[in-house]
C-alpha cells in the first residue's frame, strides 16, 4: 500500500507528524483519565472493600471504549493520507463515472508514426481503457470535419466495437472539428439524465488543430458544467507522411497533392498550444505521444489511479465512522444495571417528595 502524498517531503512529513503526535496525546489524555479515577476509588475508601460495592465492572468497558475512540481517529488520519493499493485489491466498479470518449478519424490518423497506425493503435488503446475501467459508463464521438455519437452506456464493448468498425475513409466529411466534437460530446452528457450526479470526464484523442471553431470555448463551458477534459495528443511538429488507403483498408501508396507532391501531417506550434488550452481550462490532463506510443494508456491509468484513490478512502473513512458508533453504543453500565439505577432513581425521589410532604 502507498499513499497519495510524498511523506519523505517535508511538508507532508510534518503534516504527518503533527496528526502522530495528535493521536498519541489523545490516547495519554484518556490514559490520564484512567489514572485518575483509579486515583479517586483509592481515596474513596480501600480498593478491595470499593470493589465489593460495584455492581459492575465499568473499567473494562472505559477501556474499551478508549480503544475504539484511537483506532476511529488513526483510521480517520489514514483516510486523509489517501492509501492506495495496488496488488491484492479488487476494483470496484465505479459506477459513478461517466466517460466520452472523443476520437480523431480524418485522414491524418492513417500516419504510420505510430505502428500499425495511428487510427488502428487509438481504437485498440482504447478499446483497452475501457476494459480496464470496469463498471463506468462510456459514450463515444468520432470525428473529422462533422461529428458521430454514440450515447451513453454501461455496455463498453459496444463503445469499443463503434470505434472499431469506423476508419478515415468513412467520414462524411473531411477535416479536424475538434470543438463541434466537443460540443457533441456535451450533448451526450445533457441528454442523460443521470449523467448530471457522476463524475464526467471527455477523454480526447486528436492529431490536429481545429481551424474552424473555438475548442478552448467549448472547454471552458464544460468546466462551468463540472466536466474534465483530459487531451492525448497524438501528433507532433515533425512532417509525416500520409498513407493513400483504399476503402478495403490496403496502402496503395502516399496521399499527393494536385502538384504531386507527398501530403504531410505535423502539429504547429499554435496547435500545440490551443490543445494545452482545452485541457487546462478543464483541469484536466494534457498527455502527448512519444516514442511510439499514443499516450492513451496514461490517461487510462490517471483514470484508474482515481478510482482506487476514491475507493480507498471511503473504505478506511467507513470503519472508522463503524468504530465511532460501536463506542457510542457500548455504555459504561449494562442495560440492566442501568434500569435499576433509574428505578432507585425514580423511588428515591418519590420518597424524597414524601418525606417533604
């Protein structure tokens, strides 16, 4: 097990300590406590010939309502460290979050920089996210110069299948409309109704820059709206080449251009930036390919590490919360001698008010 926070830094390490010796004075005030009384009974007559006169023994429940008070407290600072497990621990279907997931299909995405390609390496990352994210639910977008959705479900594989049968060649229209896919995305979130109570996360996946709209926009209404956009950023400022596909998904050869020569794809700097944009202005996440890999994978685990972060802590901030009320139900009396004594109670007043009459 680790914790979120780097305890070997010095501000966490005093954080740390200061909850330790929190913990440790609480647990010598109760001692204290215990001492004292002991104290009192001995000044109250002789221990052997007091004990006698206890109809119970109210000291063994004290202490162990004293342990259960230190352990509910260190469960409670444990809870606030953030434990995180990792072997051994089962995932708990999160069925709180809700992820569209936002896919590049112009004709860049059939760029080899990334082997097969860049489409074919995205669609089986992704198609593994979801597998690795058991119990969300996933929408999907696919995208070039216009938008296709797919709404929100709880059935991943057929997300992943969407994507699967899609490629370039089949959108309609040409083009990188990274903020009406956004939008679209959006939408699939306003459309369902339980989406508005989860967590809603738009995973986008692009190689390009839009020239048409204003995605940082459409990521700034999202933010009002709770949502975190979480950007991979697939291509680079390196020219390269785009291969000619066929619609039976075979290389035919390099795309050209009317003057014959090789189409490139690379990302501009002002590209870069305007994807650095959409993600900041959610708080989200901004991972960009390198050395052959798409970077889905990262967010993936982002996205994992979120849910166990959330589970773990709602697992030690319960027992503790449990252990809080198993002490307050245990009484220092048991149930019987306490109604005795409100019945000696109540007769001594009623003799009391007898006697003043």
């Amino acid at each position: 097990m680790r914790f979120a926070y780097d305890f070997t830094s010095l501000p966490a390490l005093l954080v740390a300590a200061a909850c330790a010796l929190g913990i440790v004075a609480f647990a010598v005030v109760l001692v204290m406590q215990s001492f004292a009384r002991t104290r009192a009974l001995t000044r109250f007559g002789e221990p052997h010939l007091v004990t006698k006169l206890e109809s119970w023994d109210s000291g063994s429940r004290r202490s162990v309502k004293n342990v259960l008070l230190v352990l509910a407290l260190v469960l409670a600072f444990v809870a606030l460290a953030r434990p995180q497990f990792r072997n051994g621990t089962r995932l708990i279907p999160a069925t709180n979050l809700d992820v569209v997931i936002v896919l590049d299909y112009s004709k860049s995405m059939y760029a080899r920089d990334i082997a097969p390609s860049r489409t074919q390496r995205a669609k089986a990352e992704v198609a593994r996210l979801i597998h690795d994210l058991p119990g969300a639910r996933f929408g999907a977008v696919a995208f070039a110069g216009e938008p296709m959705s797919f709404p929100l479900t709880s059935d991943g594989a057929a997300i992943a299948q969407y994507f699967r049968q899609l490629d370039p060649n089949d959108m309609p229209v040409g083009g990188t409309a990274t903020a009406r896919a956004l939008e679209a995305a959006r939408e699939l979130f306003a459309r369902d109704p339980k989406s508005k109570d989860h967590v809603r996360v738009i995973v986008l996946v692009t190689d390009g820059e839009d020239l048409e709209g204003d995605p940082v926009q459409v990521a700034s209404e999202c933010a009002g709206e709770g949502t975190r956009i979480d950007v991979v950023q697939i291509g680079s400022r390196a020219p390269e080449v785009i291969p000619d596909v066929s619609p039976e998904g075979r290389v035919t050869g390099i795309r050209r251009d009317d003057r014959g020569q090789p189409v490139t794809t690379e990302l501009t700097a002002e590209g870069e930036a305007q994807l650095a944009k959409v993600a900041q202005a959610t708080g989200g996440e901004i991972v960009r390919a390198q050395k052959g890999e798409t970077g889905i994978d990262t967010v993936a685990r982002g996205l994992q590490k979120m849910m166990r972060e959330e589970l773990s802590e709602k697992v030690e901030t319960v027992f503790a919360l449990l252990l809080l009320i198993i002490e307050a139900s245990i009484s220092e009396a048991p149930r019987r001698a306490s109604a005795r004594l409100r019945a000696m109670s109540s007769y001594t007043t009623t003799e009391e008010r007898r006697a003043g009459a």
